[in-house]
C-alpha cells in the first residue's frame, strides 16, 4: 500500500501538490513535501553572464514561491485531513540530484509536475534522475490537470519486459481501487514471451479482472499509447521508463520522451 507519499515542489509548483494531496486523502497516507531549489534558467536575460545581484535575486523570488507552494499544498492536505511533513533541499545542482535521489528511496510513491513546455530544461533533469534512479515509482501530474486523484479507469502499458513488470507490481495498490484496468500491447514494441493471458491470470489473483489488447502503431509507440488512453478515458497510465545505454542514462527512450511531452492524464512510471 502507498502509505508514505513525497510530492515535489518548486517555484514553479503545477498541479501536482493538490493532485498529491487528494490522493494521500484517497489512500490515508502521510504526505511529504519535499522543496527543491531546481536553479534559475537565465537564457531571458540579456546579459551573457548575469550579475551576481540578479543571481541572488532571482535565488530569493525562487525561494519566496516555493515557500508559497508549500504553505499551500499543506493547507489543501491539513483540509482533507492529511497529516504533512515538509522538507527542503537547497540547491539540486549535481550533488543535490544526488541527496534528492536517496530522500525518494524512502517513500512509497513520488508524486511530480510534468516539466513545463516553456522552460522544460530544469524539471525534466529532475524527473530524469529520480525515475531512473531512484528505485520508486514516480507518478507524474500533467500541467493541465484539474481533477482529483480518482481511479475509474487505468491503462497499463504492457510488453512483457522488466520495466513494465516492475511498474505492473508499483501499481498494484491503485489497480486494486481502479473500476475498470486495460492492459494494452503496442505492436513493434520488443517482443517478450510473456502473454496476456498470463497478466491476466496474475491480476485475477489480486481481485483484478483486467481486459488486455493488441494494437499496431502508427510509427509512434509514444503517441500511439497516450491515444489509447484517451480513447478509454483513463484516469492513470503506467508504464515502465526506458532508458538508452548506461552511458546515456540520464536520457530516456523515445516512447518515454514522447509521453513525458504530451501527457494528458497523470502516469506512472517505474525504472
């Protein structure tokens, strides 16, 4: 069970605070916020190199509208009856990557913003490290969000590799409380000797009487898995994380790219 949830925050918090909350709510969690300090992009000022003023500017506006998105996501959990811990880490260069990677290992889920199509850069650096190596399931909020955590319906992206059963068995705590769960095959995806009905089979053990289908792509996996599930109005998509070589670690796969830009309905992701 998702008794321990952390949520990211930032000066840029999205809609991730209020989804987390109602689902700590949801599921009688506790709720963690951790703030982050995720640097200042200043590709919008003219100076080639900014001055240390605006540095320290810039730092202190960051700091007052993470300090805002905190008080507000503790209100919104204190009003659905959550009990909250917040945390802070100052700076997430590097090393601070590093120190937010092992303060996820100890939650149960991770609960993040979708990087902002404007100035993605940031957020997804974020997002690519604890994903990948953190060793949690993160469930990702789109920007557009507006509706709270609820489970209808879920679409599992299945192919049969480690990565799709590593995210299968982190969800199985929602897929326990979900309506209705849609597994769904896309053809071109790498072949594994693992069947539907066997997926089946495993979540019938669970009390979860899930449908499986095949479908072709159209040359995306990506765009082709987030129209399946809009098609099946799902309320959660998840789906495994792929990554390139050891070398490249820190950049995913193209299916995982693909969902990450156009995300539409929250989704969960395990590495």
């Amino acid at each position: 069970m998702f008794k321990d949830v952390a949520v990211i925050v930032d000066g840029n918090n999205g809609k991730a605070g209020a989804y987390a909350s109602s689902l700590a709510a949801l599921l009688g969690a506790h709720l963690t916020t951790i703030a982050v300090n995720i640097g200042s992009d200043f590709e919008d000022f003219a100076a080639a190199e900014p001055r240390y003023d605006m540095i320290v500017a810039e730092r202190e506006n960051q700091e007052e509208a993470t300090n805002k998105a905190v008080e507000q996501i503790r209100s919104e959990a204190l009003g659905e009856g959550v009990d909250v811990t917040s945390l802070w880490l100052d700076n997430v260069g590097d090393g601070g990557l590093v120190r937010l990677d092992e303060m996820t290992r100890t939650f149960d889920l991770v609960v993040m913003d979708q990087a902002s199509p404007d100035k993605p850069s940031e957020r997804t650096r974020l997002i690519h490290s604890i994903v990948l190596k953190s060793g949690r399931p993160v469930l990702l909020v789109p920007y557009i969000q507006t509706r709270r955590a609820h489970f209808s319906c879920v679409l599992v992206a299945w192919d049969g590799s480690a990565p799709a059963a590593r995210a299968l068995g982190d969800a199985m705590p929602l897929l326990e409380r979900a309506d209705r769960v849609e597994l769904v095959r896309i053809d071109g995806s790498p072949v594994y000797d693992i069947a539907g009905s066997a997926v089946r089979r495993h979540l019938s053990r669970h009390a979860i009487d899930a449908t499986f289908r095949r479908t072709s792509s159209a040359g995306d996996t990506g765009a082709t898995l987030l129209s399946q599930a809009a098609d099946a109005s799902a309320d959660l998509l998840v789906m495994g994380a792929y990554g390139h070589t050891p070398l490249r670690e820190a950049l995913f796969g193209g299916t995982t790219r693909t969902v990450l830009r156009s995300m539409t309905m929250p989704v969960l992701m395990s590495r």
